[in-house]
C-alpha cells in the first residue's frame, strides 16, 4: 500500500468482507483508532468483546488484552496486530511466583488488575479495572481479607480511597511510573490554571496533587465536562488523539517524562508495536491468532464475566 489512506480503506472494505470488528485501546496510533469500530479503556473494550457478533476480533492493544476478548469469545477468532505487543505490567507478574503468593495466603480473596496474562486471571477470585476497582474492593466484606495484583501503585490508591488494608503484589507499569514530578511542578508554574488528571497507574506523589484521578475513560470525561481551558494529562499519550475529538477546544499538554525524547510524553512501547499496515495484515492473513491453553481457559474467564456481571449492577462510566 502506497499511503495510510490506501491502506485504511483497504481495512474497512476488508473488515467488512470477513465480518470482522476491529477493537482499538485509547493508547493505540491515531491512524488504527481512525479505522477502529469501538475506541475504549480496558472495562469499556470488554464489554464490548463480550457481546460482538463478528466472526473475527481485531484487538489493536495489546496481549493480555486479546487474551480477554478470547476468554469471552472461545468461537471466535482473536487477532493481534503484533505478539510482540506486551505488557510491562503483566510480565511484572510471572503467574508460578504469583501461584505461590496466592497459596501462601489462603485466607485472601485475589482480586487481580485486568493488566495481567489469562494465567494470574485463572488464580483470581475477580478481575478489576481501574474504571470499577474501587467498587469491586468495597463489595468485600469489611473483615475480608484481599491480595491485589499486579499494580501496586493503584493497589495503594485503592488503600486509601477504600480504607482496606489489601495485600498488595509489587509489581508497576513503566509507562505510568516515567512522569517526572520535577517537570510537573514547573509546568504548574507555567500554567497556573491547568488542571492535573492522572490515572491510578500513577506514583503516589503524583497521584496526590492530581485535581483528578481516574481510568483513561472517566479522564475523557472529566475534561470533556470540565469548565476549565488547559489539562495536563498523566497518562499514555495516546488518550490525546481521541481527546482532542471529544473536547475540542481545550488546551492538552501530556504529563512530562524523566527522559527527554521527542514529544516529552510517556508512550508505551508494546502498544506502538502495532501499526496500521500491521492491522492490515493480521486482517488479511487472520493471523497472528489468539489462543488459550484449554487447562486453564474456563478458570480465567470465570472471574471476568464475574467483573462484567458485577459492572452492570454498579453505575460506572463509559
């Protein structure tokens, strides 16, 4: 294909041809949202792999994300862009040592961040989002003791918005631990009026002088209804594009990183692994395709149809 626009129209006559939806996270390039059926955080895009009826799942994220949108549709077919597409997160979490964390603590629920590979999944009583987390903790009985993985800085948010004492798994993501806080408060001189919005996945300290913190849907939200101009924006920089769609006119400045590079935002590396000649392909060749091993299939969708069934019973946003 000679140009993006070329090989967009050629994903949109092919999607058509074979039936297929192509499910896109906010982090992805601009050009694969651009060709995308649903744009969504992690909550909004299993619940829409969870009632598809497409013959084929182009998932435009990454794997632990394909993994899900199979575990929901075990007669479909799952494709990923690239295998290569990973997570820091969930390989922060290798399931033999997290088997055994678990087993040495059997007196604790497991309640699991969806950001981690379908075998941590298979060991959790529920997965979470960060859309829904706080609400899945709270639904515990006061006196029930919780492990949280893999994230630990959003397992210490939801410690403190909670007032639970989880047992937190010590596992980060990469993407979310490069803001500079140095950076940040110079930028806060320069724009005295910006509103700082980050997500859970965020350090502490910058967690707590954040005027918002949420999923990058609810951060969507805030800013789109938000009576003020100018937002700093702690979190992937890919959330700006569909932003920018959804509030114009606002003033968008990404949360700067330790390292100077050549936006000055944080961009998870695995999700830019995939492209869109990349999507192209996986859609021509209907490859490279997701599958689960069958020993543990039933185990990790159990506890995700358990976090959909739980958010349609609680109000969150989309």
């Amino acid at each position: 294909m000679s140009n993006k626009e070329e090989l967009k129209s050629a994903i949109l006559k092919l999607k058509k041809e074979k039936n297929a939806v192509i499910l896109a996270h906010y982090y992805q390039e601009k050009d694969i949202q651009d060709v995308a059926d649903y744009i969504g955080d992690s909550l909004g895009l299993a619940v829409e792999a969870s009632k598809t009826d497409a013959e084929i799942i182009v998932f435009a994220g990454v794997h632990f994300m394909a993994e899900t949108a199979k575990l929901l549709n075990p007669t479909r077919k799952v494709v990923l862009p690239d295998l290569k597409a990973g997570c820091s997160l969930a390989d922060s979490c290798p399931p033999e040592q997290f088997k055994a964390f678990t087993e040495a603590h059997p007196d604790h629920k497991v309640v699991t961040y969806v950001n981690c590979t379908a075998e941590v999944k298979a060991l959790s009583d529920i997965v979470c989002t960060s859309s829904n987390a706080v609400d899945i903790i709270n639904s515990f009985p006061i006196d029930q003791k919780i492990i949280f993985a893999p994230d630990q800085n959003l397992g210490k948010y939801l410690q403190k918005e909670t007032g639970r004492d989880l047992l937190l798994w010590e596992g980060a993501c990469i993407v979310h631990e490069a803001f500079s806080f140095d950076k940040l408060l110079k930028l806060k001189i320069e724009l005295p009026d910006a509103k700082l919005v980050a997500h859970p996945e965020s350090e502490p300290h910058i967690l707590e002088v954040a005027d918002y913190v949420g999923s990058t849907s609810k951060m969507i939200n805030y800013i789109k209804n938000s009576d003020a101009e100018t937002f700093i924006v702690g979190t992937e920089a890919g959330i700006l594009h569909e932003l920018s769609k959804q509030a114009p006119g606002k003033n968008l400045v990404p949360l700067p990183i330790h390292e100077d590079n050549t936006c000055a935002c944080s961009e998870c590396a695995f999700m830019k692994v995939n492209t869109l000649e990349k999507v192209y392909n996986c859609l021509l060749n209907e490859t490279p395709e997701i599958n689960i091993d069958p020993a543990i299939f039933d185990k990790a969708k159990a506890p995700i149809v358990k976090m959909i069934e739980f958010s349609k019973l609680v109000p969150h946003e989309n």
